[in-house]
C-alpha cells in the first residue's frame, strides 16, 4: 500500500512540476527573457518569487548546458548536462525521479519562432517531505490493521465457540453412537443450520435404534420360531428313545409327528430365504409383461382343492383385462398367500371373492373372505414378520407369520401399496394396487 500511495502521489507531482516548467518556459518565450542581461536580471527577480512560493529550485540552462540563472545560485555558469537536459534540448519535455536524492525534476524546452531550441528550464523539487508523509500515513494503517486484527482475532475466538460447541456435542454422540449407544440424542437450541443439523442426525439415530431394534427382535423372533418345533422333535425323539416295545402305530405316529415339524420348519426356512431375497431391492426382479387375469386363474386353480377341503365357495370377477409389469413368480406369490388365508381363516361353508379392477394407471386385486375377521388393533401389525392374531390357533392352521409380510415387500416393490378392511367375526378385505402396463380390450 505505502509503495502504491508513494507512486501515485509521485506521479501528480511530476505532472504539476513538468506543467509548471512547461508554464515558466512559455512565459520565457513570450516575455523574450533571455534577449539581454537587463532582461535576464527581471527573469531572475519573477522566478525567484515564483520559486519561493512554489517551493522548487529553478534553473535556466542554456544550448550549451550553461547554467544562465538559477533560483540557488550555486550553479550559475556551471555547465549542467544531464540526461533531461539532453532530451529537452531534442525537443521531448520530460520528468524524472532521482531516488538516491529523492527529488523529482521536470525539464521543459525554450524555444526560438524558428523552433530552434535555445535554452531549457529545469525544475527540482523535493519528494522527502511526501514522502515522509505517505510513510506517516503508512504506519497509522499499520497500528490500525494490528488493532483491527486483533479485534477480529477476539471476535472469532469467542463466537467460533459458539458454532464449534454444538459440533463438538454432535461428535461426542456420533462416537458413543459408534460404540453402540444408539439411545444417544443430541439437544441444539435455536432454529439455524447447525440446530437442523441436530434434528436430521436426531432423525438419524432414531432410524438406526428402529433398525437395530427391529434386527434384534427378528432374530429372536426366527430362534423362537425354530425352537419350537426344535423341542417338539426332541420331545418326540426322546419318547421313542426311552421306550422299550412300543408298538409300532405308536412308533409311526410320533415320526409323522417327527416329520410335520420338520415340514413346518422348512416352511419357516423357506419363507425366510424368500424374505431375504425381497430385501435385496428391486435388481433382484424379474421383471415381465404379466396378464393379471391368467395369473389370478392360475393361483384360484391351484388353491381350489384347499377351498374344497373346507366347503369354501371361491368366486371371481374380473372387470378388466390387466397386463402389468411385474415379476411374475414373485407377484404370483404375494397373491397367492392373500387367498390361501382367506381360506385358511375362514370356517367352513364359507366364501372367497377375488375381483380385479383398474384405472387409468393403477390395477387393484382385491381378495376378501367371510371369514373370523381381524380387530382395527391387529390390523396394524399383521404385516410385521412373524405377526400372528392367534398364535395357538395359527399353530394348529400351519401358519408362520410370514406369508403377510412377504406379500407387504413384494407389493411394495412393485411400486404398489396394500391395504386391509375387516371386521370380527364378519370377513377380511385385502385390496392390493399396482401400476400397470395397459388394459387389453375386453373380449
Ligand atoms: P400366517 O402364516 O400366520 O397366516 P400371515 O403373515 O399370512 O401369517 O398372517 C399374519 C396373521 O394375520 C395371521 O396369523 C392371521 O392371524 C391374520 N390374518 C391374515 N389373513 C387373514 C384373513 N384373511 N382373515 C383373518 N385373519 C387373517
């Protein structure tokens, strides 16, 4: 900065000391000043005076680089060729500055009517006192930059704290959250960026705990499941072990006993593993044009000995021709476990409707039974893994709790959604929709 105001002030006062030159070499000119001593005399007189007020030494140098007059008197006579000198006398005015002296000069030429040059005026000025000025200036920025600093430094100590020491609270919990304290919460006042920040990482844990929570009672949850009919086959076993002579009815019956809980607990495997796959996300869909309608013949086919056994009446009604793009095995599935129930919970002589309908983008298969109906309070959690309303009866029905919540996943993958009405002791309704491909004519 101090080198830019010292240029810059250097520049206007070279400016102002080579139009002075230039002024007094006019007025030399006009006046024909150098034409006689007389007349050299008064030129002297006026640039003293000039030179007093103006605050710079004047010299008059002649074509030969002799000085005719100077405002100093020390060079009178002296021969004064310098290089502004030299240029001036070529007929180019010019200003310089002379570091080591620190004074600025400013030559301007004389000239005859003839263009002849026949003298040079020649300015020195001081630049010492601007330039202890501009070094003033200098140093007041500086006292002033360091206090400023200073204040700036005090400022940021104290309001970064203010920023950090939330920061600081949401590590701490990330760290304990790390080692598996996943109840920690962070608590951040005010409504800014850094408090929001708080919530989403609120959000975040609370996600996590949900998870985690979720993970450690479905492993539970799968152990128990297994255990039972685990004991029930080490009961059995243990029966036949410890008996002596049992007749051999007795003997069949406990390995058909043996044998259907081997059964269910292949059911719960597999229901598992196809749970797992679900969760491998949409890259694990087969994904195809699927006819709703030859799809919903196929499961009403396949499950009609099971209605049968029971006396149920299935019935259908398809209101429009449904091509939808699914992953037909999987969907087919999901469908399948909705009417297998209705069968499975609805006593005998009962019925079973499935209807299939669509809008402009959606398909909606709804598959509804008169059969026990579950309260507005199980309706909720059906479709959570291992749900069941009745455990004991469901025990005797064969079911595992799984089949809703595979339903619930394969939907959702499609992009669709499940519903569920029902009423105690009146029949269910499960109202699946998923988007579709296009409706064919209707025949
Ligand atoms: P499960 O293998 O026990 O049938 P699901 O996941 O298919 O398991 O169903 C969960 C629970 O929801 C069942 O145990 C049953 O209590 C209830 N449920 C499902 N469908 C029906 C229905 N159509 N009518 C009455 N209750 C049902």
């Amino acid at each position: 900065m101090k080198n830019t105001m010292e240029s810059y002030f250097r520049n206007i006062d070279e400016r102002e000391l080579l139009y002075q030159a230039n002024k007094i070499a006019v007025m030399i000119q006009e006046g024909n000043y150098l034409s006689s001593p007389e007349k050299q005399k008064e030129l002297l007189a006026i640039l003293e005076e000039k030179s007093s007020d103006e605050d710079f030494r004047i010299l008059i140098i002649d074509d030969n680089g002799v000085v005719i007059s100077d405002t100093n008197a020390s060079s009178v006579d002296k021969t004064f060729i310098i290089p502004e000198v030299i240029l001036s006398l070529n007929g180019k005015n010019n200003s310089t500055y002379h570091k080591e002296e620190k004074t600025l000069y400013a030559s301007s030429y004389i000239e005859e009517a003839s263009s002849y040059k026949k003298g040079v005026v020649l300015l020195i000025s001081s630049f010492e006192n601007s330039e202890m000025l501009i070094a003033g200036v200098s140093q007041k920025w500086f006292l002033l930059t360091i206090f400023i600093s200073i204040i700036i430094g005090i400022f940021v100590f104290f309001t970064s704290e203010i920023v950090i020491s939330p920061l600081k609270k949401i590590l701490k919990s990330i760290n304990e959250i790390t080692d598996g304290q996943l109840h920690q919460r962070v608590k951040i006042n005010g409504s800014n960026e850094i408090s929001q920040l708080g919530e989403a990482f609120n959000a975040m844990t609370e996600k996590l705990e949900q998870i985690d929570t979720s993970r450690q009672e479905f492993v539970s949850n799968v152990s128990h499941e297994l255990k039972t009919p685990l004991s029930s086959i080490k009961v059995l076993s243990d029966s036949i072990l410890l008996q002596e002579d049992i007749p051999s009815e007795v003997y069949i019956e406990f390995l058909q006993d043996i044998n259907s809980e081997i059964d269910r607990m292949t059911e719960i495997v597999n229901n598992l593993l196809a749970l797992v796959k679900l969760d491998f996300r949409e890259a694990g869909l087969n994904i195809t044009e699927t006819d709703l309608n030859k799809m919903l013949d196929d499961i009403l086919k396949r499950l009609t000995p099971l209605s049968a056994q029971k006396n149920i009446t299935i019935s259908k009604e398809y209101l429009k021709n449904v091509v939808v793009e699914a992953d037909e095995m999987k969907f087919s599935l999901a469908i399948s476990n909705l009417v297998e129930n209705a069968i499975k919970y609805t006593n005998t002589e009962g019925s079973v409707k499935v209807t299939l309908d669509c809008d402009h983008q959606n398909a909606f298969i709804t598959v509804s039974d008169t059969g026990i109906g579950i309260n507005e309070e199980e309706q909720t959690k059906i479709f959570n893994r291992f749900y069941r309303v009745d455990k004991t009866r469901d025990r005797e029905t064969g079911g595992t709790g799984l089949g809703l919540s595979i339903t619930h996943s394969t939907v959702i993958l499609h992009k669709g959604s499940i519903k569920v009405s029902s009423k105690e002791g009146e029949g269910s309704t499960f109202i699946v929709r998923i988007p579709i491909k296009f409706i064919e004519k209707q025949e």
